[in-house]
C-alpha cells in the first residue's frame, strides 16, 4: 500500500479554467480529490444593495454586468418584472425585437461556453472557430445598439432603439450560416474519441439529486427532466413558435454538452420563425410614465437564461426605487453541486466538470 499524505490545493482564482474570480480549495488524497469547497466573492459588487438607491431604469446597465456573456437576458428579467407589476402592454415590434436579441444571446453565450469548455480540456481550434462566429453576433448587437457586451438594450415598456435598415436581413443571413458551422462542430469535437474519453459518464447525477440542488437550465434537463420555462411558463412570444426542448439520459458532462449544442440548434429555429413573423412597422416602446412607479407590492418574473432559470424578486412601496430587489442567478445555484461531484474523482476530471456546469462567475457575485 503506498503511503500518501493529505495535499490542499487551491484552483482558482488563477487557473483558466476560474476564469479568474473563482476559487475551489480541494484536499488530495493522491490524485483523488477528499473535498471541495467552493469559494466565490471575487468579484462581488453589491448590485442588489445598490439598486435600492437607483430608478429602475438605472438599475438596467448593472443587469448587464451580472452575467457579461448573456447581458440581454438579465436585461429582460429585470423590465419583465416591473412590466408585470405595472401591468404594461408591450408592442408587438419590440417584443418581437426582444425575443431576436434574447435567442441570439443564447447563440453567442453557448458559444463562448462551447469555446472555453473545449479549451479548458486541452483543445484549442474550438475556441477561435467559436469566436469568430460569435463575433458576427456582436457586430448585429452593436449595429442595433452601439455595444458589443454590455448592453443596456432593453426598457420598461420596449427597447431603447428601432432595428435599422437591414439589420433584419443580416440576421436572417446569419442562420444558415450558423447551422453549417455546428455540422463542422460535431465533425470536429461530438465524435472524437479523446473528447468523448474526457467527458463521458464524469460528472454523473440523476433527476431528483438535480432537483434537490435546485438545478435548472441544461444541468436539470440533462437527467431527463423536461422543464424549460419558454415552454413551461411562456413569457413574451414564445408560445407562438415551435421548438424542442432536448433532453439527455445519463445526467453526465457529455450529456450536458450534446443538450447545449442542440440548444444552439433551437435557437435558430426559433430565429427564423421571429423573422418570418416580424411586423413591418409599429412603436417600439409602450405607453409608460416619465417616473416609473410600481405599486406597493411584490413581484417575482422569472425566465429561461442560457445558464438556466433566472428570477427577479422586487419589493416596491410605490415609489421610484425598489425597496428590495434580488435575483435568483443559475450559476450560483447550478454551482452548489460542485462538492458532491467532485469528491472521488480526480484533478483531471474537475476541469471537465466545472466547464460542463457552465458556471458565469460575475452571476454567482452579484
């Protein structure tokens, strides 16, 4: 018997796979991993506190910063709940405008995802494919709003800008161009031997240990529970087009990955029913005060991000600020998981479980 002593060693917020604020000091035995304790705050900011003190349209830009890579989906959470506590008609142009941006977020954030995870576990082509192909989403969100990561898009009542001239049509360019990409995507990566080594049967959970934690978005789904909230609970358009909601099996990281790409695939779906139905013209914002002032009350909207389901949580007195607001993020949820998987199994295998949770780290600091 080889006699071994106990190592602690910290991950993060260094490693590249932390992407730089987030920590796990695990204890070895070995190479098997005893314990891991998840240590986030890095990159903490206060948002919540500091919105008792902001108009809600002020609070807006700080959503975007919340989770960098799916700015338009925290925006819209946000809006939703006070629309909803204000009981505001939305025209149709800008919803249908919102649901655009918000599918291709969910592109562009997979992608960033997609990129990273294969980069994370030793593969580095996957990342510049996907950069480059997220970059023509960045450049339609910075024709349609003058930013390419932190939006401030969205508003009580519409959206802050019209699409231009042509911005439609690039979009609708776009799709045919994106699904030739993930067939070259599945050539390259879904089938290799070595990613399949890598990720298959690591990281396994079932459905009611994914309940238990609270997971949502890809994390709960890959157990086979069907539970997505554009279809569950429909918010803006979604009731009006169709898609599937994918499903895995096993519960496990590549169960996660095949869930994420067909996701990507839905998306487009999605996109390409929007555009056919798009209205030729109308008002982009609604009917809304100069002073926003929900009624005293309490409000919780909760919607289908990239990472999973995120909520917002408003207490209003009626007057220009909330009296408290908090968000319920996916990744910090998603992430209390992270223990339970990572006992018993090895130092090589934590890098391939951490990037198929697909945790944002500024959402777990909010």
């Amino acid at each position: 018997m080889i006699r071994t002593e106990e190592l602690l060693l910290n991950v993060g917020p260094q490693h590249p796979s932390t992407h730089g604020v987030f920590r796990i000091v695990v204890k070895l035995d070995g190479e098997v991993i005893t314990e891991a304790t998840p240590v986030m705050g890095y990159l903490h900011r206060g948002t919540e506190k500091l919105a008792e003190s902001l108009s809600y349209t002020q609070i807006i830009p700080y959503t975007d910063r919340m989770d960098y890579v799916s700015a338009m989906t925290n925006n819209y959470v946000l809006v939703h709940a006070v629309e909803k506590m204000m009981s505001i008609e939305i025209p149709e142009r800008a919803e249908f405008l919102r649901l655009i941006v918000m599918e291709l977020q969910r592109v562009a954030s997979h992608l960033v995802w997609w990129g990273t995870y294969l980069l994370d576990i030793g593969a580095m082509s996957p990342f510049l494919y996907a950069f480059r192909d997220r970059e023509i989403i960045i450049d339609l969100f910075n024709e349609l709003c003058g930013a390419r990561l932190t939006y401030n898009y969205m508003r009580v009542g519409g959206v802050k800008w019209d699409a231009p001239p042509g911005w439609i049509d690039k979009v609708r360019e776009f799709l045919p161009y994106m699904r030739k990409r993930l067939n070259e995507y599945d050539k390259l990566v879904s089938g290799n031997e070595i990613f399949l080594a890598r990720i298959k049967g690591v990281g396994a959970y079932d459905a009611e240990t994914a309940i238990a934690y609270g997971l949502s978005g890809a994390n709960l789904r890959c157990t086979g529970v069907n539970w997505d909230l554009r279809k569950d609970e429909p918010y803006s358009l979604y009731d009006r087009f169709e898609f599937d909601v994918p499903l895995g099996v096993n519960g496990d990281c590549y169960d996660r990955y095949l869930i994420r790409m067909e996701e990507l695939r839905q998306s487009l779906r999605i996109l390409e029913q929007a555009l056919e139905q798009f209205p030729s013209e109308g008002e982009t914002m609604g009917k809304v005060p100069r002073v926003i002032r929900p009624p005293a009350g309490e409000m919780y909207a909760r919607i289908e991000s990239p990472r999973g389901e995120i909520g917002c949580y408003i207490i209003s007195k009626g007057k220009a600020e909330p009296y408290r607001l908090k968000f319920r993020r996916p990744s910090f949820v998603n992430l209390q998981i992270l223990p339970k998987l990572l006992v018993g199994e090895t130092m090589t295998n934590l890098i391939t479980i951490l990037g198929g949770v697909d945790i944002v780290v500024g959402e777990v600091d909010c």
